[in-house]
C-alpha cells in the first residue's frame, strides 16, 4: 500500500476542483452582466477605448436618455402582459378543470391531443401564424402579442393545473354539490382558491416570456408605436442604426438594457416564494 496516499487529500483535491470549476462558471455568467452595467455608465469614446472594465466618471445621463427612448415600449410590454395574462390563466384554469373534473366522450384524447402541441417547436407554425394574421388585419396592433399568448401560451398551464386539480380529493366536491354548488361554483370557489400559488407561477412565466419574446414581434409589428420592450431596444439602437450607417451607442443600449431587467428583477423578489411554491406544489401531485 502507498504511504503516501491519504483519502483526505485526494477528497480536498477533488473539492478544490470543482470550487474552481464553479467559480470559472460564476464568472462566466456574471461578467457580461457587469459589462452591460458599466458600459451603460461610460461615455461613446471612454466605451470604446475602455469597454472591458468599470472607469470613473459615471454618466448617469444615460440611463435618462435611454428611459426617454424605451419608456413607450415598457408601457407596450405591460399592457400585453397583463392583457395576455389574464386571458391565459382563464382559459387554462378553465380547460384543467373540465380536464380533470368533468365526464365526456373522448376526453382524454383530446387533452392527449392539446398536450402535445407542446411538443411542436413554435417556430415551425411563424409563417403561417404570419399569414393569419395578415389576412385578419391584426398585425401592427396589440392583438397581434396578446391573441398567441391566449392561444399557445394556456397549454403547459392546463397541463399543471389538470394534475392539481385531478388530484383534489372527491369528497371535497361531494360536499359542494351537497350545498348546491353546480360546475361553475365549483371551479370558482374549490379550485381557484386552492390553485392561486400555481396560478401565481404561471402568471409570471408569462409575463417574463411577453417580456424576453423578440422573434414574433419583430416580425408581427413594424408599427414603432405597439412594440415591445425586446423587439424596441434593438429597432431604436440597433437597426435603425445599421441602416443609418452609423456604429451603435452601446453605452445608451446598455442603459435600455439595465432599465428593461429592472422590472423583471423587481417582480421576481416579490413573487419568488410564490413562484416556487406553486412549481413545487404541482410537482408534489405529479
């Protein structure tokens, strides 16, 4: 046997190992994140010549000019999150319960059927999704955000609240219907009020995705008046810039970027417990 050997060593190795390995990972993510922190505070020539890490002084009259150049497009993203939203939880409450607590022919067919659209990437139906809306005169307006996300988006929803709602115990019910409570009462004042924190979890995956989608409104609106956040911060200071044939201010797209996270990051901290509860609680009735 080697003298020389120790388990205790070779375990302390191993977990210096992979403390280096987090931390090279941790700076992989952080670092861009602190570049676009401050290269939004520096001036156009300072960004150039020192674009790679923070400089003195902070011109904060950045952050001013990107608000001014975003804040129609902040408003934009609101309004169809919200308004898309509301919609999407309706109808996939709505759907899991009929889902889970009501009897028809051919019921489980068609939620096999509505659950597995989920397994069809979305940019296969963009031209013909293109095509719709073009022929119904919805592009350019806000219908065009809000309808997909009350078509596409109730899908994973239905299928969280189904098995939650499956999963309500049947004398619950028997109770309800006792106090002459029909379909609607119960879904209203059972299944509801027991599913707020997954409702909560599902409202903002939605919002985050209204938030962070680029791809559909880029190619839905051209209208600069009904953008949103994503779609906006690069037609005002990238592409309108390219075709102008000027470099891009980095330092004001950086601002617009800081100022668009913020919101995000706020609604995060006040809804991360419900967040996680409501994953957690579905998870717990798969």
């Amino acid at each position: 046997m080697n003298r020389n050997y120790s388990p205790r060593r070779e375990h302390n190795i191993a977990q210096m190992l992979n403390h280096l390995i987090l931390c090279l990972l941790m700076m992989l993510l952080l670092y861009p994140l602190g570049l676009t922190m401050w290269g939004s505070l520096k001036g156009t020539l300072e960004f150039q010549n020192t674009q790679w890490y923070p400089t003195l002084p902070l011109w904060i009259e950045n952050y001013k000019e990107a608000y001014r150049a975003i804040w129609r497009y902040l408003l934009n993203t609101i309004i169809v999150g919200a308004v898309g939203t509301a919609g999407l939880l309706l109808q996939a409450s709505v759907a899991a319960f009929v889902f889970a607590r009501m009897k028809f022919l051919g019921k489980e067919v068609l939620y096999t059927l509505v659950i597995s659209l989920m397994m069809v990437p979305s940019i296969l139906s963009l031209v013909p999704l293109y095509m719709i809306y073009k022929s119904l005169n919805l592009l350019n307006s806000y219908w065009a955000l809000i309808v997909p996300m009350w078509t596409t988006g109730p899908i994973f929803g239905i299928f969280l609240l189904r098995v939650f709602f499956a999963a309500i115990p049947e004398e619950i019910f028997e109770a309800a219907r006792i106090d002459g409570c029909g379909p609607a009462g119960l879904y209203a004042r059972i299944c509801v009020p027991l599913s707020l924190s997954i409702l909560g979890a599902l409202s903002v995956m939605s919002v985050i995705g209204a938030w962070n989608d680029l791809l559909w409104p880029v190619i839905a609106i051209s209208d600069n008046k009904y953008m949103t956040i994503s779609a906006g911060l690069v037609n005002r200071f990238v592409g309108s810039s390219a075709m102008g044939g000027s470099s891009t201010n980095y330092p004001i797209l950086f601002s617009g970027y800081s100022l668009a996270s913020l919101p995000l990051i706020i609604l995060f901290l006040f809804t991360s417990r419900t967040y996680v509860q409501g994953l957690t609680s579905s998870a717990v009735k798969m």
